[in-house]
C-alpha cells in the first residue's frame, strides 16, 4: 500500500467499483419529511467539487474547519470535500451545546466555519474566537447540484500517513472534553480494524448513529442509512419513523449506542416489529445490560449481536458475541462479577492496574509498571496500548491525567474499572472515580447496576453513595421492579442500604448511557 494511501483514496476505489451503489441514506425527519440519498460515485464527484470550490478560496493543509451541520448527507460531503485537499475537521455532536462548542474551539480555533445561517449568530459568541473563512450553507450549492457548477481538475493533496485528518472530543461525562487528533493513516488503521471485527458484505446497509464508524462504512463500500435529524434529544426522535426507514431501506444491520436501542425496540414492541430483518447488531458507548440484549435478541431472532467496549482514545476494546443460552454469565452478573465485555480486541494491548484514580501516573519506567499490574481475577483500572490508541491530546496538559509514558509506550488510562477472568475475557466494574467504600473495601457501580439490569423491568440502574448510604436507585419502565426481586438484589449485595425507584436517572447528552452520578447524588439528597 502506498505511504500516502489514505481514506479518500478508498472512496475513490469504492466509487470506481460500484458507482451507482448507494453510500448515504438519510430519512426525512417526522411524518412526511423528504428522504434523500446520495450514491457512492455521486458522493466522489461532489466532495471533489466541494473540494474544488473550498480550494480556489485558499483552504487546505494547515487549516481546521468546524462544520457545525447536523449528521447528514451534507456534513460527510464537506469533510471529505476538505480532507482531500489537506484541511483538517472539528467533528461536535449537534446536540452537545454551546459549553461543548466553546471548549472545542478553545482546543482548535477554527479557521474554516461551515454552518446553516442560524448557526452562524454563534460567530458573535466571544467563545468562538479568531479569524475565520466563513460559509453559510444558504450560499452554498447544494450536494446534487451538477458537475459543472464548479472547477475540474484534480484536487487532492497527497497526505502523508501522520497529517491530522479529524478532531474528536471526549464525552466530558467525568470532566473537561478533551480533543484528539485523527491522521489520516489513523482513520486508514481504524477502518481496517472495524472491518475485521465488524465485517460487512456487498450486501450490507447499515443503520449507524456512530460518524467515525459510518466512515468505515464507506471504505469497505457498504451503505449507510443514517439517523434522523435531532437523533441526539432521543425525546423527540420518531423511532416509528426510524422502524419504517429500515423497513423501507431493508436494513439488515444495526449499530448505535444502547439507550438509542432500547427506545428503537420499545417502539419496535409497540408498533408489532420492525427489527426481524436485522442479522447484525452492534452496540456500544456505554454500559450494555442483558435486559437489552436479551430484548434484542427477542425481537432480532436472526441476529448475531455483539456489544463493544471503546472510548474516544481507544475503539473498539474489546468484543462480545451475546448468546442467550450462557446461563453462566447471567448468573455471574447477578452475583456482582460486573459487564461482560468480551475478549480484548488482537490490536491493542491490555492491563489490569492497581486503581490510582485522581493520580498522575505519567512517567513510569518499566519495572514500577510491572509493579502497578494486577493478575487475572483482581479488579483495577483498564489500561491499553497500541498504534489505534490515542496517544495524546490537543492540550498536553490533559496528557498527565489519562496517559502513562512507560520509556516511550504510551498507555491510555480509560478510566474505568475491571478484571480479566481466567479465559481472558475482559469484565467491566465501572468508572474507577465512581467507587464506595463499603465495610473496609470498595464497590464499583457495575458489580450492582448490572445484577439489577438482569430484570426486564430495569430502564436503567445507579449505585451512589448518600451521607454515608449505599443507595440503588431504579428507573423502571411501565412495571416497577417486584418486591421479591428487590429482596433479591439486597442478598446477594448486602451492603446495600436501600433500594429506591425514581423517576429518572440523569444520562450524558452524547449518547445518553452514561450516569451522572454526581447530579444523581445532589438529587437524591434533596428527596431524603
């Protein structure tokens, strides 16, 4: 493969393989809206226009553009338009709000903004600073406008494996996002790991709420139905409308985040189906509980369904194939083992370490790493390593917290608690900064919230800590949880205080899996 082969130049193979094939798919949001879709070679041709237009007004390498559009056709033909010509993309989750988007151009000042003319009120923000070319998609063509509205010729710039391609941003759940440069031969690297572990055929259409995954999706060819406007406020998502998409669409793949599937399969038990013709389901970006799986796979009979672990700096981690004959691992979560995860993924390399959460542990030699190390069976802080792992940040400052330099190799510190059982396969604990101390010992939140996430009538499970009470709170769905379960939960887990149901359980906006425990604590406080 040539140094400079890059992600671009596998569109361009794509489109040259199956032209008329479809790349995108968008479904129009709510009743009557319009469905668009754009093929692979009309993908090419417009980003290459696209490319075209933003170059003769001097963009290319050196430049860092924030497309502040929503998920769609049109975000993915700008920043390709502007990746082939050396610019790099701020990528913000639409829905992630204007404390989000200050931090993220704080990080990278952009000096490229691409946003629908609302957007651009944002530029009198003081928190958009610096001097920028800025581009209001009311002014621009739009995506099927014909070749000839902008110059030929060949436009891409031949970038070298190391030249910074995107810019992503932690979920900021536990503190400050952190941005992290994607090379071009990064995002190359990565979609040939996902298409390994997540293979998809010449027949493959996917239904994916993940940006970076949907660019694997067109490296390997395969077709994108892509979520809905707004798909990040999942209150206002018209999982009916999504149902029929894959319907229409015949979608035989799934992958998004599980609260995002849960409410897609409420709707798909409400509405009578609308997920049988899926064979493949992949979820991931937060915890995934068996109750989800065990719904899933109800309604997706043939389905082969995989949960993924990963994080921003490191995805995927690790892989597990769900089956619901493995009583063993259901039984195992009941009595506190924690989340299967599966087997770390042949890529990275992973360790278990003793939890320092809240210490800088950046420079470390060999031998005091060896030290930190825990052997399979005992819990601690995940750690991994290997050339898909990110290995820093925007700020360096932020390196000291989540990075560990051993003589060179730099591990990333996830931040999240676990253990390796003797078959190798990878347990979660949950977050290391989210433990309680119980009886001399600790706690992680996992080793409860999964046990009670076993039971169907479980949306969603948190363990805080309360003036000294190891709570359980329970957010239910139409059936609140049976007494005898709850007498249950309090046997295996004695050190649980109590057992209380509340209405809701504050999530992260970004995918909307993950606690907030600290909001949960300040809640719950108030009600005693």
């Amino acid at each position: 493969m040539a140094e400079n082969y890059n992600l671009i130049q596998r569109l361009i193979d794509a489109a040259g393989r199956r032209p008329d094939r479809p790349a995108l798919i968008q479904p129009g949001a709510g009743p009557g809206g319009s469905d668009r879709a754009i093929s692979f070679g009309r993908l090419e041709e417009a980003s290459r226009n696209y490319a075209a237009f933003y170059r003769i007004r001097r963009i290319g390498p050196g430049d860092t553009a924030l497309l502040l559009l929503p998920l769609g056709i049109d975000f993915y033909v700008h920043f390709l338009a502007l990746t082939r010509i050396g610019a790099a993309v701020t990528l913000i989750d639409p829905g992630a709000g204007l404390a989000r988007l200050r931090a993220a151009a704080d990080q990278v000042p952009p000096t490229v903004f691409v946003a629908p003319p609302k957007g651009h009120l944002l530029r009198l923000h003081p928190g958009l600073p610096g001097r920028r070319k800025n581009f209001s998609t009311s002014r621009l063509p739009f995506t099927e406008t014909p070749v000839e509205v902008f110059e030929p010729g060949c436009v891409d710039f031949e970038a070298p494996a190391d030249h910074p391609a995107l810019v992503t941003f932690t979920s900021g759940s536990t503190g400050n996002p952190k941005g992290m440069v994607r090379s071009h031969g990064f995002l190359l690297r990565q979609g040939a790991v996902l298409a390994e572990l997540t293979p998809a055929g010449s027949d493959a259409v996917e239904f994916c709420t993940f940006p970076v995954f949907v660019l694997s999706n067109l490296a390997q060819g395969a077709t994108t139905v892509l979520p809905p406007a707004g798909f990040h406020n999942p209150g206002a998502v018209d999982f009916a409308g999504v149902l029929a998409a894959l319907t229409r669409y015949r979608v035989n793949r799934l992958l998004a985040a599980p609260d995002f599937c849960a409410r897609l399969a409420r709707a798909a038990e409400t509405g009578g189906g609308g997920l049988e013709g899926l064979t493949h389901i992949h979820t991931g970006g937060g915890p995934v509980h068996l109750n989800l799986l065990d719904t899933l796979a109800r309604l997706s009979p043939a389905a082969e369904i995989t949960s993924l672990y990963g994080s921003t700096e490191a995805e995927p981690i690790a892989l597990w194939r769900y089956s619901r004959t493995e009583s063993r691992w259901r039984d195992r979560v009941m009595n506190g083992a924690g989340l299967p995860a599966g087997r770390p993924a042949s890529h990275l390399r992973l360790r278990i370490i003793r939890d320092r959460a809240g210490k800088e542990l950046y420079d470390l030699n060999a031998a005091a790493f060896d030290a930190l190390s825990l052997p399979v069976g005992e819990t601690g802080e995940i750690v991994v390593s290997g050339e898909l792992v990110g290995r820093g940040y925007v700020k360096p400052a932020d390196d000291r917290e989540t990075k560990i330099n051993i003589e060179g190799r730099i591990w990333h510190r996830t931040g999240d608690a676990g253990y390796l059982d003797a078959d190798g396969r990878l347990w979660l604990q949950g977050r290391c900064g989210a433990r309680i101390g119980v009886d001399g010992g600790v706690v992680y939140p996992l080793a409860v919230e999964a046990a009670a996430s076993t039971f169907p009538e479980v949306a969603r499970a948190a363990l805080v800590e309360v003036d000294g009470r190891c709570l359980l709170a329970l957010e239910c769905g139409r059936e609140p949880l049976p007494e005898q379960a709850r007498e249950l939960l309090k046997r295996k887990h004695p050190y649980l205080t109590e057992v209380v149901s509340v209405d809701r359980i504050p999530v992260d906006r970004r995918h909307g899996s993950k606690v907030l425990y600290s909001e949960l604590r300040a809640r719950l406080r108030t009600l005693r």
